[in-house]
C-alpha cells in the first residue's frame, strides 16, 4: 500500500522549542517537498529536494532546516527562528522534479504557544 | 506576489447541476496545470492536469479548460456531488509548482 506518511497529525510546542516533522514515502519517488499552509492562503514551498543528499530553498525556507539522507525519508524542522510556526504543514514528493503529479501526505497541525 | 489566483473564496451550488471553480494565472511560462481537491485536515489529492498544448482534458464528470491567451483554467464538475464538498486549489508549474488560495465547494444536496 504505497503512498506518504506524515507524523504526528497534531503536535504541540513551546514557544523557543525546534521541532522536527516527519515524512516518509514508499513511492520510490525521487522527489520530495514541503509545504506550509496557512488560512486563506495557497500552499507555499518551503523546501524541496530532486534526489538524495540534495536539497533546495523554496519562497519560505528562513527558520525551516531539512535533510534528504534517505531516498524516503525527508524531515523537517521547525527552529526557534521560524517567527510564526503555527500551520499546517504538508509533506509531497512527484516521481521526479518539475512537471509531475505531486502527492500529499495528511498533513501535520502545528501550534506553538 | 499570488502569482496563481483563486478569486472566488467559496461556491455553493445544488445536486445534479455544474460547478465551475476559476483559477487565473499571471506567468505566461506555466505550462503545466493541474487541480487538486482538499478535504479538511487532509493533504490535497491530484485531480486533474492539463498541459499547455490542450485546450481542454476530461475525465469522468471532470473537465479542465485553459484559456492561454486569457491566462486562465477552470473545472468544470457535472454532474456535481455531496461528495465533491471539498477546497479545489489550482496549480501551475513552470519550474516550480504555485497553487492558488483554493475555493471552497459546497454541493447542496
């Protein structure tokens, strides 16, 4: 059964705190990208990454780190320099970069107080 | 700069009739399009694409149009579902994807 995970669905957090957010896949996709979501806006790319050990800058990537060490694996963190992490954060990878379907993991709520 | 637009926040359209959900775009370089269709606390799910050499793709009850010289897309679902109770979001990709702010689609039944 193929597909993405993302976990956990809710995560709570102290203001200060990094906190990293997981993704994996078993699509054998070499694409990877992450996405936040906010209220009344579209999804905006944070980060993503054609291939392993490789990864690039989206239009939001300040406070964001990411890694690519396995081809299924591609977390997140959120550090303490990520001025308004609350959101809703999504997780997809395409069976290569550019002009494929992307699909997407459930998503993570992220509140930090 | 939204540089994929959704206008219309929300529709509301009865069973059995057509929803037809907008989406403009301001880079005439987009040559890929696609929709999505979001349900709460989900991740989005690939509903359609369309390329930028078609005019028109269809599948099923749902119908992609591009417009080029307009910069614009629409879906089309007919006939419309309680199921299709979801957010639509576009997308256009030149080297990297931009969606749009989603509408929200309330099929009344």
């Amino acid at each position: 059964d193929g597909g993405i995970t993302q976990s956990p669905k809710y995560l709570f957090r102290k203001e200060g705190q990094n906190v990293t957010l997981s993704c994996e896949q078993n699509l054998n996709h070499d694409a990877m990208y992450w996405y936040r979501q906010d209220p009344g806006q579209g999804l905006r790319l944070i980060y993503y990454s054609q291939i392993v050990n490789d990864f690039q800058k989206g239009d939001i990537a300040e406070g964001y780190s990411v890694s690519r060490e396995k081809k299924e694996s591609f977390p997140l963190t959120v550090t303490s320099a990520q001025k308004n992490p609350t959101a809703f954060y999504l997780c997809a990878s395409s069976i290569d970069y550019g002009r494929y379907e992307q699909y997407f993991g459930p998503g993570t709520r992220l509140t930090v107080t | 700069d939204q540089q994929v637009k959704q206008n219309s926040p929300s529709l509301s359209v009865q069973e059995g009739r057509i929803s037809i959900l907008n989406c403009d775009y301001t880079n005439s370089m987009f040559d890929y399009f696609l929709w999505y269709k979001k349900y709460p606390a989900e991740g989005p799910t690939f509903l359609i694409s369309i390329s930028s050499i078609k005019d028109k793709n269809e599948d099923g009850r749902f119908t992609v149009f591009l417009n080029k010289s307009a910069k614009h897309l629409s879906l089309h679902i007919v006939p419309s579902q309680p199921g299709d109770s979801a957010v639509y979001f576009c997308a256009a990709s030149g080297n990297q994807f931009y969606f749009g702010t989603g509408t929200s689609l309330t099929v009344i039944p």
